[in-house]
C-alpha cells in the first residue's frame, strides 16, 4: 500500500451503493492472468494414453506412468512440446536453447505421483506479449506442465460429501500454463485478453480452447492500489470460471469486494477464491501457498529438453498469419463491428476472404457472414457462399429465400443454384405482378377461357401455354392458381 493512503480523500461513492466494478477514480484495478490450456494432442504428456473425451467413463484412460507406479519412467509428448513452442512464437516470446521439467510437490489425492511435473525456473519459453486492443499484455512465460485427475464428492460440496471418487482420465493430460503480466487495468481488457488468446491459440492449431470443454481455464490475480501508485496492492487469486463471461463477473465482483474491504479498514488476504456461479460471488478456498511450499527440483526422469534452433525457426516459419495482422487488413475493406466478428475466428475469416476471393459482393458478404452464419454457426463451402451472394446481389432471390436455400445447402450439401432453381426462387412469385399478366392471357384467348368454363380441362394448357410464352419467369404453380381463381 502506498504511504500516502492515511492522508488519502474519503471515496465518494457511497459503500455498495454501485454496481460491482463501476466504481472508479481513487482506486486502479490491477489484474493479471494465468491460463491453462490443453494443447490438442491425442495422447497425454508423459504416457501413450489416450486423451480421454468429456464424457469417457472414469479411469479408463490410465495407465502406469499416469497412475505413478513405481519403475516407470516418463517420456515427453513431442506434440505438446510443439504446440507449446507454437503459442510462445506466436505470443513474441524468446525460447531458450535449455529447458528443464521440475517436480512440484504436493499431496492430494487427485494427484497419485504425489508431485506434478511442471517447469520452474527454466521454462519453455518467456518475456512476450500479446496486443489486446490499445494495450500490450506482456506474457511472462509460457510452459508445459500435466493435469491432475478429478475428484467427485457424493453429496453437493466437498465438506458434506458422504464418500469421494477420484476419476483419473485427466491425470498427465498436457497443459500449457500462459502467465500474464499484471498489465490488464479492468475486467473489460481481461476478458478480451482470454478471448484474443483463444482466437490465437485456434488460429496457429495449437489448441481447440473450449472454455466450456475445460480446454482453456482462465484464472485472473486481481488487486486494487491508490491511482498512481507504484506498489502493488495484495492479490487474490480467482478459480472456477467456465466461461468468458463468470471470467468478467467474478473480476467486477472481486473489485468490489477488495474495495469494500480496504475502505472499511480492512487488508485484503493473500489467498485463492473460488467463483460461484450460482451465488454469482466469490468465497475464499485457501490461503495463497508460496513456491518454496512446493519445494521443486529438477525432474530426474527427464533429461532437460535442447530446444534445436533449426526446428525453432521452422515452426516459426510455419505459424499462419496471425489473428491481428488479419485483422488490420479486414479493417481496410470493412466496418470495425464486423471485423470483431468476422476476425475473431478464423474459418469465418477464411470463408469471408475465399468467398469475396470467388467473386462475392464484399460487404453484403461479411453482413450475412456477421447476421446468419455466426448465429446459427452453420457453415456454407466459400464456392456455395459466394453463388448464392452473387444470387441475392443481382435480385434472383430475396434475402428470405437466400436464408432458406442456405440452411437447405447447409443440410444437404447441394449447391444454392440447384436448389433456387428447384424452389422456382429465381422466378417472379409475386402475385400482383403475375394478376396483370394472367388477365392478359385470358383477354386474348377468349375461345380457350370460354371453353374451360363450359368444362374442358384441357383448355388450361393453352392459357398456361401463352403465359408461359408472355412471362418466362413466372412461377408456374403461382400462375395456374391465378388462372384457375380467374375463371372461377
Ligand atoms: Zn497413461
């Protein structure tokens, strides 16, 4: 805390009198942001088990390294190392030519080895950043470490639980931990950090980073201090957020909640909070352990890791353009709301430039890419795309009509013109229009129109027959119904 704080003004805004997080001025929030993310791999980091689906039966994807066994040894998942080496190129980081896998230990029993295997002081990569808006996060480090199994408790919470379980499946999965720099001033900028972290990870295919799949966990270290202060306020450190939006909520609840404490002459403890989301509000869990309580050392069963500068630099040569150099060309030929959609996934980015690519109307393009196909997260080929754009510019079809033969593309896998053809899309419906032309037809064919009146069916078929002759374009089923109604 800064020294001048005895001296400091009274806070105007009345205590709980604003919304979480609104409350501004005196205060600045400091905020920093750890994320694991599990690298897409089809097996673990250490073992050739399987990575386990969400919904595998428990401990079915275990074997004796992940179980920790004794005299097994652990060999790393090459896969892994590479999708690390990816994200921290692509985070603008360094990677040292030395890296080394440490022991953290701790018992719970979650965790059978009774130790993790994460890296410490040399770790795969450090000092990044990563653009988020106007600002630069700087990421200290980016390392490779393994999952812990899961325990399920009979009974609602761990403290009235009457029996536990433990399922294993997740125990040795890899997990890449992205550490932040305190650098993110609101709830606002770090939940668009995590999301820009998640456009990048799925653009470079180092990871799927599905929040709600448990792929990409975000856990924010959150403090307050004196606006212009130099020291750091105590932090806490937030856990149990499954989504972008429990991440922002229980950042604006957290703010509060330390404000509320220091301005009522309280400190703020040092300690891990868990988010509730039922309760919307955060509960302390633990007092924050130090990293001399893990007493790490060097890994013995793995050698450290020489990271070859050749295989480096080709990973780097390979990475794909990223998500904000992308974005800085989409903004030149589109509005900033769409290029937020648009450019923050990369098969909606990539569809956009093919299907314009293939001759698609720009900006109708990206307006139905932003209107009908984020919603609905069904995806057209760029070929399609760009048919049925060209299909609505020039005035075939109506939009409502492209909607509908693009959900029906979309199922069926035909092209839009077959079945705007097939619908009669591409012909004239409109009734008032065709009224005109089908009184025409029965003025100068007075015989067949007397004729069909006295009972001879057959006389439609050369009133449909000069219909056809005078509006090409009709649809057919919409012109005979006219003609029948007429001579009614
Ligand atoms: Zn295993």
């Amino acid at each position: 805390m800064s020294s001048g704080q005895d001296n400091a003004p009274t806070p105007s805004v009345p205590r709980g009198g604003a919304a979480p997080g609104e409350w501004g001025g005196e205060w600045e929030v400091v905020i920093g942001v750890e994320v694991h993310v599990q690298p897409k791999t089809l097996t673990k980091m250490f073992c050739g088990c399987g990575v386990a689906p969400l919904n595998a039966p428990p401990n079915t994807h275990v074997c004796e390294v992940c179980l920790g066994l004794p005299g097994v040894l652990p060999v790393p998942n090459r896969a892994a190392v590479e999708a690390c080496l990816k994200t921290a190129l692509a985070l603008n980081c360094e990677i040292p030519r030395h890296t080394k896998f440490d022991r953290k230990n701790y018992m719970y029993p979650d965790l059978p080895k009774g130790y993790q295997i994460s890296q410490y002081d040399l770790p795969m990569s450090i000092n990044g950043f990563l653009e988020v808006g106007t600002r630069k996060v700087r990421i200290r480090r980016v390392h490779l470490e393994e999952d812990t199994g899961k325990l399920i408790h009979a009974g609602d919470k761990l403290h009235r639980a009457w029996e536990s379980f433990v399922d294993l499946n997740r125990a040795g999965v890899p997990l890449m931990e992205i550490v932040s720099e305190p650098d993110l001033r609101s709830a606002d900028e770090a939940r668009d950090y995590a999301m820009e972290l998640r456009t990048l990870l799925r653009t470079i295919g180092a990871s799927e980073a599905d929040m709600e799949k448990g792929q990409l966990r975000a856990e924010p270290n959150i403090s307050i201090r004196r606006a212009g202060a130099d020291e750091l306020g105590v932090k806490t450190e937030l856990k149990n957020i499954n989504s972008f939006r429990a991440l922002h909520r229980a950042i604006l609840y957290e703010v509060d909640r330390q404000r509320q404490v220091v301005e009522s002459g309280g400190a703020v403890v040092q300690e891990t909070r868990g988010w509730s989301e039922a309760e919307q509000r955060t509960f302390s869990q633990r007092s924050k352990e130090f990293a001399e309580d893990y007493r790490y050392f060097p890994e013995p069963d793995l050698p450290p890791l020489e990271l070859d500068r050749a295989w480096v630099e080709e990973l780097r040569a390979a990475l794909p353009e990223l998500p904000s150099v992308r974005r800085a060309r989409l903004l030149e030929q589109l509005p900033a709301t769409h290029v937020a959609i648009i450019g923050a996934d990369r098969e909606l980015a990539d569809l956009y430039e093919t299907a314009v690519a293939r001759g698609a109307p720009p900006a109708s393009t990206a307006n139905w890419i932003v209107n009908e196909v984020a919603p609905s997260g069904k995806l057209l080929s760029p070929e399609s795309l760009a048919e049925l754009m060209k299909l609505m510019h020039d005035g075939s079809v109506t939009r409502d009509q492209a909607r509908e033969a693009y959900l029906e593309a979309v199922e069926t896998g035909r092209t839009p013109a077959e079945i705007v053809a097939e619908h009669g899309y591409a012909q004239v419906s409109d009734e008032s229009e065709l009224r005109v032309i089908a009184e025409a037809v029965i003025d100068a064919n007075p015989q067949a129109a007397t004729d069909y009146r006295a009972g001879k069916k057959q006389a439609m078929q050369a009133l449909m027959a000069d219909l056809r002759k005078r509006a090409p374009q009709a649809n057919p089923r919409v012109a005979s119904e006219l003609l029948l109604r007429l001579l009614a």
